[in-house]
C-alpha cells in the first residue's frame, strides 16, 4: 500500500531540495526524521513537515505498521518560476528567477 503526501508551490530551488531528498530516499521514517532534524539546509524542515504528513496519511490507515515504513519515493520537482530584475550600472538591469518546488513523497510498507 502507498501512502503519499505533497506539498506545493514551495519557495526552495529544485536543485537544493534534491540535495537533501537524495539523502533520505530509501530510508526508514525514524531513521529519515532523525537526518531530517539534524541536517543544517533550507529545504530540511520543509522535507521534514512533508514526511510527518505522509506519516500521519499512514495512521488512518487500519493495518498499518507505522514502525515498518519506509521512504519508496521521493520526487523534488520543479514549480512555477518568479521572474525579477536587478537594477545595474548604467541604466542595464539583470534578471533574478526566483524558483518554487513541488515535493512528494511516498511511504511503504517492508515486509
């Protein structure tokens, strides 16, 4: 059984969430929370929030071992853009893309 949850529109570049989704895909929630608590990046706590979701999706579930989960999946895709500019010398100006993120992540079950 897949349990998912996600989370969108978030105002982190792909690039850094990918980062730290990469180090907790495959891991068991416990063991995931505990990186996600101690890892010192920007997207951490927001990963962090998105797997407690997922976790709380897998108790209404009956039958469901909470202790024998584990992160299946977890995608960090691309969300709309912001798109800025930055006054520079001379009366040039330069852009400034300001990147958002949808996150998912999917939980299962170890037999």
């Amino acid at each position: 059984m897949d349990i998912k949850a996600v989370a969108k529109y978030i105002r982190v570049s792909p690039q850094k969430a990918r980062l730290v989704a990469d180090m907790v895909r495959g891991k068991s929630v416990s063991e995931a929370v505990n990186i996600l608590r101690y890892t010192n990046k920007k997207s951490a706590p927001i990963l962090r929030k998105v797997l407690d979701s997922a976790l709380a999706n897998a108790m209404q579930y009956d039958g469901t071992d909470v202790d024998a989960l584990f992160v299946r999946e977890i995608q960090v895709n691309g969300g709309p853009v912001l798109k800025r500019i930055s006054p520079r010398a001379q009366g040039r100006a330069t852009g400034i893309i300001k990147r958002s993120s949808h996150i998912t992540i999917v939980l299962d079950e170890r037999f």
